[in-house]
C-alpha cells in the first residue's frame, strides 16, 4: 500500500467516523481525492460531518465531470458546519457550479465564504462576467 491510499484511507475514515479533529479538509490533487464513483458517498459524508468547518476544492483533475460535482456537492447540501468553500483551480462548468451550489447555500445558514480562485474559466477563457452573473443570480436565491 503506497502512502497515497494510506492517506486517502486515513482521511476517508475521519471523514466517515466524524472526526472532531477534522475541521479543515483539502479535496484534490496532491491531497484527499474521492476515487471513481465515491463523489457521491463522500460528499453525503461530508454533509453529515459536524465539525467540519473549511472545504477547499483545488487542481480537481480535469477527468472529474459535472455530474461528479452534482452528486459531490448534493450531498454536501446537509452540512450545517462548513463556513468557508474554497474552489481553487477548478472548473467552474461555464458559471454552472453555482447552480449546483445552490442547496449547499441554501441549506447551510452557518456558512459565510465563498473564495474562488484561480479558476481556468474566469482566468483563460474570459467568462468572469458569465460566471460572476450566475453567482449573483445563485446567491439572489440563496436570499429568497
């Protein structure tokens, strides 16, 4: 077993027992990384951890689809702990994550930050108003 998997394990464990001492936690390349299908239970895990208080989504391999972000981030929905998301070079599905982050901002009252940062869509391909307009439209609803 190579200390990648023993880490994936180790973090996947703490995730799944609720671990008080987890309170941060770095999803993507180089450190925690959800294998093929475990999107889904992973971020219904998360959702359900209690002392989890920053997410922060980096370098998520480009493999990783909107679907993956969809069942991830639906699960995530049930979390009441998380203050700060942090989405740092990921993609942003043409302004669509936020969409998807919809539940997550809805269902969650504690949280209070959004950072992005370093994002390809915002950065390269010149979506900064596209993306930075269906935020506002999410968040629009999020105060409803």
């Amino acid at each position: 077993e190579d200390a990648e998997d023993s880490h994936s394990k180790k973090v996947r464990r703490q995730i799944e027992s609720d671990d008080p001492d987890l309170v941060k936690l770095d999803i993507g390349h180089g450190n925690y990384l959800p294998h093929d299908d475990n999107w889904n239970r992973d971020g219904r895990s998360i959702g359900r951890n209690t002392h989890l208080r920053k997410l922060t989504l980096s370098h998520v391999p480009g493999a990783v689809g909107k679907e993956d972000f969809e069942k991830f981030f639906r699960g995530l929905a049930a979390s009441r702990s998380i203050k700060k998301l942090t989405l740092e070079r990921c993609k942003l599905f043409d302004g669509k994550i936020f969409s998807i982050l919809l539940p997550f901002f809805k269902n969650n009252r504690n949280f209070r930050c959004l950072e992005i940062a370093s994002c390809v869509e915002i950065v390269d391909h010149g979506l900064r108003n596209v993306c930075f307009s269906l935020l506002a439209k999410a968040l629009a609803e999020f105060n409803s």
